[in-house]
C-alpha cells in the first residue's frame, strides 16, 4: 500500500502595510498569487494585520451575501468587467463574485446593500464602511 501525501498549499501574506501599487513587493506578490491559483486553484490568505472580529464580521457578511439566491445576486449588472454577478459558469460551477462599482464610497456601498436586500440591511452597510475605512487607513 502506497502513501499518498497530501498538496501544501501556499500561504500568501496579503496585509504587508508597504504593499501597495507602487511599491516593489507588489509585482512579486501578484507573481505569488498568480503561481499559486495556476498551480493550486486557491491559497491561503493570511491577514495578521486585520483585527480578527473585522476579519470574522467581513466573513460573516459575506456568507450571507453569497446565501442570497442567484435571482437576487443577478440583479448587480455592470457594463465594466467584473463589476456585475458572475455565476454559474459551466467551467467553473462552484465560482461566484460579486463586484460593487466604485466599492470605495459610502454611496456605492449603500446602492450595492439596497439592491441585494430592497428592505434593508444596516449591519452589512457597516461591514463595508469598516472594510473602506481600513483600506483608506493601510493606505
């Protein structure tokens, strides 16, 4: 009987407060994040820098983004790539995203909650306030 071993995934770094656009770092850490999904088709994310409850509260927002059903998730359509629903794609049938045009305003994120959940939904509006105001802080 032969042993199997199991794949290491890679583990990736993506709070470093000097990783931005313009820094040297970025080309090497797209570099790893590339490698790895082509290799692995995933990594795992690694986030020191973030206080674990906006890690936990982002985690939970997205669940209950992505439990919502797909007619609702449809509803975010975009012209700009990227920016709409994606979902149920033959080649990929467990991938979803959702992108939220100009995700860095108050307004954006306040549109995006309103067609997702018509009747509301404060606590995820201030899941992606905290999630703007930490990234405008690391800047």
């Amino acid at each position: 009987m032969g042993s199997s071993t199991q794949p290491k995934l890679p583990v990736i770094d993506l709070f470093l407060k000097s990783l931005n656009l313009n820094s040297s770092s970025w080309p090497t850490r797209c570099d790893e994040v590339r490698c790895a999904l082509e290799e692995y088709g995933c990594f795992i994310a690694v986030y020191d820098g973030v206080a674990s409850e906006l890690r936990d509260t982002t985690f939970l927002a997205s669940q209950e983004l992505f439990s919502l059903p797909t007619e609702v998730k449809a509803k975010n359509i975009s012209d700009t790539p990227y920016n709409a629903y994606v979902g149920s794609l033959p080649m990929a049938p467990l991938y979803e995203s959702l992108g939220i045009e100009n995700a860095t305003t108050t307004e954006a994120a306040e549109t995006f909650t309103k067609l997702m959940w018509p009747s509301g939904n404060q606590s995820f509006s201030y899941v992606l306030l905290y999630i703007f105001l930490f990234y405008i802080c690391i800047q």
